[in-house]
C-alpha cells in the first residue's frame, strides 16, 4: 500500500510542475500593438484599441516605430542640433498628433479636415486626446530607439507622457510573446 | 494511511481547479481580423484567409471599421435621409466590393481592372463571391458602430449577409482575446 | 482502501490526458508574419522583427503574398516564358529587394534614396542585407502559390534562399495557430 502511494505521490509532483511550466506559457490577459503608420486614421485605430482594451481590464504596451512616431512629436518643442539630413527629416515628417493626415482622401488636407469636423460634431475625442487619455489609463508607450536614430529625431522633441520609454525591437517582441492579442498597425 | 489519502485527494481538487483556470485562459481555435482598410487587394486578402481558416475548423470573426466598411455597402440601397457632410462621404466613398480599388498601381483605375481581369483568368473568386462564400460558411462579420455614425453610414445601406452585426471595439477585443490569431488588415 | 486509490488513479490519468490535451493548444515560441506590403520601409520592419526574433530563440515563419512577393524577385534572373498581362506585371512591378520604394514620402524616389543614405550612414543594414541575415539564422519563408499564379511570377526568378517554399494560405494558418505572436505587415 506504501509503495502505490509513493507512485501516486511522484505522479502529483510531476503534474504539478507541468502545471507551472504550461501556466507560464499561456499568455497574459495583455495587448501589444506596433504602430509603424503615421496616418491619422491608422493611429486613432490603435488608439480606439489601445483604450477599449484598458477599460476592459487588459494592460497594453504600444510600441511606435518608424512613420507612427511623427505622432508623438511636440509641435511646440526645439529639437537642438541636428545635421542637415536631420533637418529634412524633421521638417518633412508631421509634427504631433494635430498634423498627421488620413491615409485616404486626405485631397490636399481636405479630406482630414472633414474627418476631423466630424469627429468633433460627433463627440469622437481628437488624436490629442486620445493619447492623453492613454496616458491617464496607464497606457505604456514605447519608442523605437532604431527608427528615432535613423530620422534623428531627439527625445527631448517628444510630447510629455508619463509612460514613455524607448527600446528596441526585443523588448516589443518580449511583450508581444506575452500577450494574448498583438496587432501589426 | 487514511490521512494520506486525504491529502492526496486535496491535491488532486486543487489541480482540478487549476486546470480548469488553465484550460479557460488558453486561446481557442478562433480567428479575429480587424479589416481597416478598404482597398481590394488587402479585404481580399482578409476574405482569403478568413474562409481558408474556416476550411482548417476554426471559427471566424471579421471586425469591418472605417475605410473597410465601404466594401460592405450595397451599390443597390438607398441610404435614406443623410445631412450634407453624410452625403458628401457616402458619394466619395466607394460603394460595394465592386467598387474598391487596389491600394498601388491603381493608376486610375486601369491597374484595379487589369487584376480584375487576371482573377478571373485564373478562376480566382472576385471579392464579392468571396464575400457570399464567407456567409455560406459562417463567418461572423461586426460592424464597427463608431466608424458607421462618423461616417454616417446607415445600417440599411449594407448588403444582405447572414451574419452581420453592429458592436463596438469591446467586442472586437472580447472575440480576439479569445481567438489563437488575430491579425489588422 | 485499495478501491479508493483505484479511484485516485483513475484521476490521475484523466489529469494527465487534460495536461496534455491543453500542452497542445498552449502557443509555441513561434512569430508567424504575413508580408502582404511590398513597401520597402514594412518590409524592412519584417525583417527587423523576424531576425530579432531569432534573436531571441524564436522560430520564425514569413508569409509573402501580394506585393511583398516583388522583393523576393531575383533582378538579375530571367522568368522566361510570360503572356502579356505577366510581362505587364513583371515590368510594372519591383523587381527585388533594390527597387522597392518607401510607403510615404517616396517622392519620387528621393525620399527612398534619402531614406538609403540615411540607413548606411546610420549602420542599418539594407533590406538586402536583411534577407541573406534572415536566411543564415534559419528563416523560413513561404510564398503565396495563388499570388504567384495571379501575378505571373515564376518560381525561378525568385532569390537564392536557402529556407524558402511555395504553399498556399492553409500553410499559413497552420503555422499562426501555433505561434505566440502574429502580425501582418
């Protein structure tokens, strides 16, 4: 009798542990997105997402990256020195959430005016308030430190939001292996 | 001995439980697609994906939100009453899946019909076949509300589908989160 | 005594049946990508994922389809033997990794070539570059039978790559199902 406890005790432990293991596994009530379009429309989306997702309980982490990060640009901050490239780059590029366009239609700027009209008459918060309300949620927001190199943009050039870090790649894909919904935007 | 078994029949209560937290945690065999865009090439592809999932037994949700929803407007409705800016958006959006456009080499709309031509050469499904092959199927389509009042598209212009309904991003969020893929199209 | 630790046992083996069953539905350490774009700046933030994802002891799996297909094309290979509307296609469209253009602010062209001094001086490596890292750690990329089909592409004007397969979207779905984290770019 001893001895079929024994077998019965060993096998208990062995479950156990393959419990823990496939616990860690399974991924976390967490959503990442990578936000790698700067177009109006696009990142009001990620946004929708991003804040529908916290009120219902979920953590989320947004990793911008490439065009996407125009958005979080200060339109009222000095970037300090920057080469000439830089210098195109930056003038080129919309400055904050009040200057990106829609994908389509924009028609030399029209279309996103409409668009914008709309939104106001129909009670839809700005892309500034937005990410503001994102901020207030807990939102995290990740820069990439790769694409900021790349189009010189500095962070002292980046609005004020209380989670933001910058980071690389690896640290989206450690987010995104933990999390039970990621999206490509 | 008495005493043993009841510790081990404890144990094995408590791995129940855990197994069965597990087990609701782990993702079913279910795919989300938020279909953004409206161009005919990427809808395309989400129909493709979405009815080839259908045919490897998962279960299929489709999130139609801003430009996507054009391909589910019937060329054939009338809209009813809709104020100037309704109006404006309902006559310079396209109207149906006949009337997309491929998101490059549109070149006024030459490029669209050369693909066009090509799918049907190659006995590919146009995308309004591919479109009542989904319904047959049974895959489920959600209409983002939001986008439909910003848009002020009305439920009475969208064509006849058997599995159409209106919601928010928290059902979008509800179905992905319990769905092994999701993917932003 | 010994009917209560049958019972035990029986337990046991029901547990182990569950844990396995639920093993198999938990997500391996797999990214699964679908390239549908053919712009050189998503293509290039693909790759930036896939191999830094290797990185990080993941599998990797790459879906190419529609666009994306364009840079995988060999410049310097011949496809023989096309009808009209292929060699339309095969003119029109990139050929490789060295002529796909920027998503925005292309200019024609000199936003892309701006964008390519800019990656060589910063010490990025070139999409080329990218393709041949992503195949030395063991890459694997599938091409969309039906794309190729569609748009003409024979398999041998495709690049030299050691890890690469044709297939269909089942081959996709497969490969998603069991990977932790999804996108499509």
């Amino acid at each position: 009798m001893a001895a079929e406890l024994e077998v019965i005790e060993q096998q208990i432990a062995a479950m156990k542990e393959q419990l823990a293991e496939l616990s860690g596994r399974v991924q976390e009530n967490k959503l990442s997105t990578v936000v790698f379009s700067g177009d109006l429309d696009r990142v009001l989306a990620s946004f929708i997402i991003a804040t529908g997702a916290v009120a219902m309980g979920m953590e989320v982490v947004m990793f911008f990256t490439f065009w996407g990060i125009s958005v979080l640009r200060d339109k009222n901050k000095n970037a300090g020195e920057k080469d000439l490239m830089g210098k195109m780059f930056g003038a080129m590029l919309p400055k904050g959430a009040g200057s990106v366009k829609l994908s389509k239609m924009n028609m030399g700027g029209m279309g996103t005016t409409m668009m914008k009209t709309l939104m106001k008459k129909k009670n839809v918060a700005s892309l500034d308030q937005m990410i503001e309300l994102a901020g207030e949620l807990g939102v995290q927001i990740y820069v990439c430190e790769m694409s900021m190199d790349l189009m010189e943009f500095k962070r002292e050039e980046m609005i004020d939001y209380p989670n933001m870090s910058f980071c690389g790649v690896a640290k989206f894909l450690e987010e995104a292996m933990h999390s039970k919904i990621q999206l490509f935007i």
